[in-house]
C-alpha cells in the first residue's frame, strides 16, 4: 500500500463514526511510530488528524490493565481541557475552598466529610465528562507497541476495555499500532479476538518518500542535502532489491555525521578540489551504509572482521567471485553459507549501478567508526587517493615535467607532450590540469617549441565538455570550475577565441544548472524547508516564481492535485511580495500570475476528488495571488501620481 493510500484510509476511519478500531500493521523498524508521532506533533497540517484531538500511549511498560486504563482516561482528560499535565487544575481551584468549607462544617463528623468529598469527586466527574461528550469522535487515540503487551495483562480484557470504554463509552476512535506476527504465545487468540473489534488492518511498509523527506530534504547536514538525489539512488536500489530498516538509516547517518565532521575539519586545513571532497565524501557514505547494513543485520560482527581483508582497500571485486582459495573457514551466517566478503560482492557490487560502483571502497577507518566510534580521517583520505587519484597524480607529474623543459633534449620533450594527450585521450587529467596543459600547450605553442602535430586545443576542449557534463548535477563542482576558469580569464593569458569557446561549454550546462536550481528553490518553499529555501535564495536571484511553476511539473504536484500542498508557498508570496517589495529581487509578470490563477481555477471546476481542506487551500492561494495583482497596480498608480 502507498503512503498517500495509507494516509487515506487512516483519515477516512478518523472522519467515521463505527465501534471498530482500526489496526495499522508493520514490522519493526519500518517507522510507524516515527511516521505518527509527525502526525501529531504537526497536526495542524496533518491529513489525518487535522481538527481532531490525538492521543499517543505506548502499552510498552505497563504491567496491569488498570494502571494503562489511568493513564489513557487522564492523557484524555488532559487532552479536552488542553492543560498539559495539570489535568482538571481549573476544576479543582474551583472546587477547593468549597472542599475545605466542608471539611469545617463536617468537624469531627469523618463520615460526612467523606460523603461531601464523594459528591465533589462526582461534580468533578460529571463535568469532565461533559467536556469528553462536547467531543464526541474527535478524539483519536493511539496505543502503540501492541507486540509488547505485558503478561500480566490478558488480551481479551484490554481488547474490551477498548471496545466497551474508549469505543462505545467515550466515542473515541482508535488506532492500535504494532507488529503482529511478534505476538508471542497470544497471536492466534488476538486475530480470533480482535475480529470483533477491528475492522481493518492497514499494512505499514517503510516508503521511500519518507525515508527522502525525512533523512535527505530537510537534513542538518550540507553534504547530505546536496547529494540528496545521489543518496536517494543509493537508497532506492537497496529498497529495490531488499529490506532497510528505519533503525538502521539512522544508525547510518548518524555515524555518517561524525565521520562528515572530521573530513571537513580535514579540508578547511587542505586544498582538496572540489570534486575530490565530495568523492571522498561519497565513498565514505558507501563504506558506512554497506557495513551498517550487514552489521545491523548481525551478519557482520567485531569477531568476523578478518572475513573482509579480501575486500579492503582495493576497487577490484568480482575478481573475488572467481576465487575460490579465499573463501574457506568462514563463520558468519549469510545466504547460501557465503563467505561473508564473497556475500558482500554478490549483494552489492554485481549490479551495474553507477552511484555505487563509481565511489565504493573499503577502509578499516569505517570498520573503526562502526564498532569503536574512532575515525582516522589522514589515514582514510590517504588510502583513497592510492585507490580513486593514482591516474590524477601521474598525470600531474607529466604537466609539472613540461615545466621544466629547458631540462631534457627534443626527444624527450615530444614523448612527454605525446604522454600528456594520451592521457587526456584516457580521461586520467582533472579540470584544473586541463586548463595547465592548455597554457602551457598554447605558450609552446608561440616560442615554437610543441613538438606535436595533434590539434591540443580541440582535445582539451573535449576533455573539459566531458568532465562538466560528468558533474553538471552538483551545483558546488560546476560553481568550483566556474570560478577557477574565471580565475584563468582574468589572468589574460587565454586567447579570446579560447575563451569564448570555453565559455559556451559553461553557458550550455549554465542553463541547465539554473533550471534545476530554480526548481529546488520553489520544491524548498513547498516543502517548508527554510533552511534550505534561504541557501538557495542568494543563487535564485531574478527568478520569475509564477513563469518557473507554470512551466514545471511542481504545479501539478503540489497545487494541481487531489490533496494540494499549496498553503507554504501561498505563506511565502503573501510575506515577501504582499507584505515586502521583493519583486525588485525575484522579478515577475502580471500576466504569468494571472495564468496561474486560471488554471487553478479551472482545475477546480473540473476536478471532483477535491476534498474542502483542499479547496480551501487553493482558493486561498488564489486570494493571496489577487492580493498581488492588486498590490501592484496600486503601486503603479502611485508611482504615475507622484512622477507623472
């Protein structure tokens, strides 16, 4: 079942008014309780629970049926009078002094002090439950880790006691959440039971749009979310192809976190390119989220690390598949009895995935920070120039070579250009070598020492189109090329025919880069991602909002659909263009606006699924919108008043 069906048929049992409960039904580690806790916590954008009162309580920990039936009566009383954990505190100020007349008046008559106190306690009672009947169906309550329920509790009576009290009695409606094939001892008598009780089972699998929401889109980490649609690859053949249990993302980017703050205190002391940390970055995260994985898993344990010296520091695995002599006295428990490096190969690296393959090494450093939480980041940075730079540094070593040229004869001098083209031909050469090789390729070139006949200027200018359009997605990389050739530019050393067919290589992939970084800016503001809205707005200066939506798919996926997503970015127009000037920022035409009001408007004539929360959103949008329009045209009438 999809997310947005699961959230469907969730609201629909919330909004009903039967004497079932409902059951939303899910393995461990899949995120229920994650997934309904937002719910709650952000209710009032909650498609679930939006103009209801809920009610969280896990069973974990309770011992007697009572003590769970005080604690869910109280969270609900709690919950009518809306006092936090000061439950009936305007009642019972209420009800003091009278209490205390009455203990005057009784004296040392104990047993009518007693019955006086009794008749208080039921005023209190009538009147709270009063305010429980003023919110009949409205109440929803939650009673989570139903697998865990204790012994000493039977299950038919806590099956009934939600029947007959919070069903039938309160009318409250009621979510049972857990895991059932975990009910140990109990499992045939609850579905025998709970037949009466609920009437419906909701599967609950871990969904990948949660799992991009709430560990890549709005993460604290800046690596994280600039590489969020690598990860999200990443992640997604693992989805594909087996299970990932939420417990172990967060174990994985959790320890991600540590080991992304020492490689970054290591770059603001070292002039790694650009491309190099994020490389160095991603091959980082693989290492982590592969070991995680199998250790979580418990296939991997400190006892049988021994098992992964095949694979460690080396980029060559299939090899491994085909020998068989390093395969023997394996302990660990995987599919078919594997060795377990054998395993890992199989499993993970023979897929063509080039998200994978492109960044993936092993290094004892990631086995440290696994089990010991000590993380060497020289030592692992080391070990990955030897396996992912070597090409990168011999080919330094021949651009430094021609430098000192004055050193060697002819011969000499024309291999090592010979050697130079061949391994741009190889794309062994980075960004920075390339414009190196051209300066010192065109100043050979002018005092009539190239040895060579090849046309080097229309080679490079290859090599560089390669390797931009190898890195167009990452804004960070392509900005870092973009500055170092301006840097070159201003140098003047360049010929202006070189520099004008350098530039349109960066003008092509500019275009693209700017589309995609005006999509995650609005994508940013739909999502309420402020953060990342406010990193993105210094880059998305001039952006037409209204033209940008309309010529996207983000309006038929956040405006234009059944469930819209809309009231953000109606927020932020109405603040930063009704309320302040921003249009001298983000420019716009009225006409665009206008466009946009009226396939808004057409879409909800036509479109009959739209609920009335939605409905409201968009006309909402469409007030806001006019509002703008009118704005404007008071401004331009102003404007013509003073300066006619």
């Amino acid at each position: 079942m999809s997310k947005n069906s699961m959230i469907e048929s969730l609201r629909n049992y919330v909004n009903g008014n039967d004497d079932f409960a409902i059951l939303l039904n899910g393995e461990w580690g899949t995120g229920k309780t994650y997934f309904l806790k937002h719910e709650i916590d952000n209710k009032e954008e909650s498609r679930i629970f939006k103009d209801k009162i809920p009610i969280y309580l896990s069973i974990f920990g309770y011992d007697s049926l009572d003590s769970l039936k005080k604690d869910i009566t109280d969270k609900i009383y709690m919950s009518c009078f809306n006092m936090g954990n000061k439950i009936g505190k305007e009642l019972k100020k209420v009800l003091k002094p009278i209490r205390k007349e009455l203990k005057a008046m009784a004296g040392n008559h104990g047993d009518l002090f007693d019955i006086g106190n009794k008749l208080l306690a039921d005023i209190g009672s009538t009147f709270m439950r009063k305010r429980i009947e003023e919110r009949a169906g409205k109440i929803v309550v939650v009673i989570d880790d139903i697998e865990r329920i204790s012994e000493e509790i039977k299950l038919v009576d806590f099956l009934g006691y939600i029947l007959t009290d919070l069903i039938e009695d309160l009318k409250c409606r009621v979510i049972l959440v857990g895991n059932v094939s975990k009910i140990q001892n109990v499992k045939n008598d609850f579905n025998k039971i709970s037949e009466k009780i609920v009437s419906r089972v909701i599967p609950f699998s871990i969904d990948f749009s949660t799992i991009k929401d709430s560990f890549l889109d709005k993460s604290d980490n800046q690596f994280v979310r600039a590489n969020s649609d690598w990860i999200g690859k990443v992640l997604l053949i693992q989805f594909k192809t087996s299970t990932l249990n939420l417990r172990t993302l967060k174990f994985i980017f959790s320890t991600f976190e540590i080991v992304d703050q020492e490689l970054r205190e290591y770059f603001e002391n070292h002039k790694e390119s650009s491309d190099d940390k994020v490389n160095i970055e991603r091959s980082a995260f693989l290492n982590i989220f592969v070991i995680a994985i199998e250790h979580r898993e418990g296939r991997l344990t400190k006892e049988n690390l021994q098992e992964l010296r095949p694979l460690m520091n080396t980029r060559n695995f299939i090899r491994f598949t085909l020998n068989k002599g390093i395969w023997k006295n394996s302990s660990t428990n995987t599919k078919n009895n594997d060795h377990l490096a054998k395993y890992i190969v199989k499993k993970y690296h023979c897929i063509n995935r080039a998200c994978f393959d492109d960044y993936i090494f092993y290094d004892e450093q990631i086995n440290h920070i696994i089990f010991d939480l000590t993380f060497d980041s020289v030592a692992f940075i080391d070990d990955w120039y030897k396996l992912f730079k070597s090409d990168i540094k011999a080919s330094q070593v021949l651009v430094d070579k021609t430098n000192y040229f004055r050193d060697i004869d002819d011969d000499e001098f024309e291999n090592l250009q010979i050697k130079v083209l061949k391994n741009i031909d190889e794309h062994k050469m980075s960004f920075d070598q390339l414009i190196n090789v051209y300066d010192n390729f065109d100043y050979f070139e002018k005092i009539n020492l190239l040895m060579i006949h090849e046309d080097y200027q229309s080679k490079i200018l290859q090599e560089i189109e390669w390797i931009i359009t190898k890195n167009c997605k990452n804004f960070e990389i392509l900005d870092d090329y973009q500055e170092k050739w301006e840097m070159k530019k201003d140098i003047g050393l360049i010929s202006v025919d070189i520099q004008k067919k350098i530039d349109e290589i960066f003008n092509k992939f500019d275009e693209k880069a700017n589309r995609k970084r005006k999509l995650e800016f609005l994508t940013s503001i739909f999502e309420g991602n402020y953060r990342r809205t406010e990193e993105l707005s210094g880059v998305n200066t001039g952006i037409d909002f209204f033209e940008t939506l309309l010529d996207s798919g983000l309006l038929q996926k956040y405006v234009l659909t059944a469930h819209p997503r809309s009231e953000k970015f109606t927020q932020y127009i109405y603040n930063h263009f009704v309320n302040n000037n921003y249009k001298k920022i983000y420019p716009y035409k009225e006409k665009n606006i206008t466009n946009l009001c009226e396939k808004i408007k057409e879409f909800m004539r036509e479109n009959n699924s739209l609920g009335k929360i939605g409905m409201f959103n968009l006309n909402e949008l469409i007030d806001k919108l006019n509002l703008l329009i009118e704005t404007d045209q008071k401004d331009k009438m102003n404007s013509n008043y003073f300066f006619p």
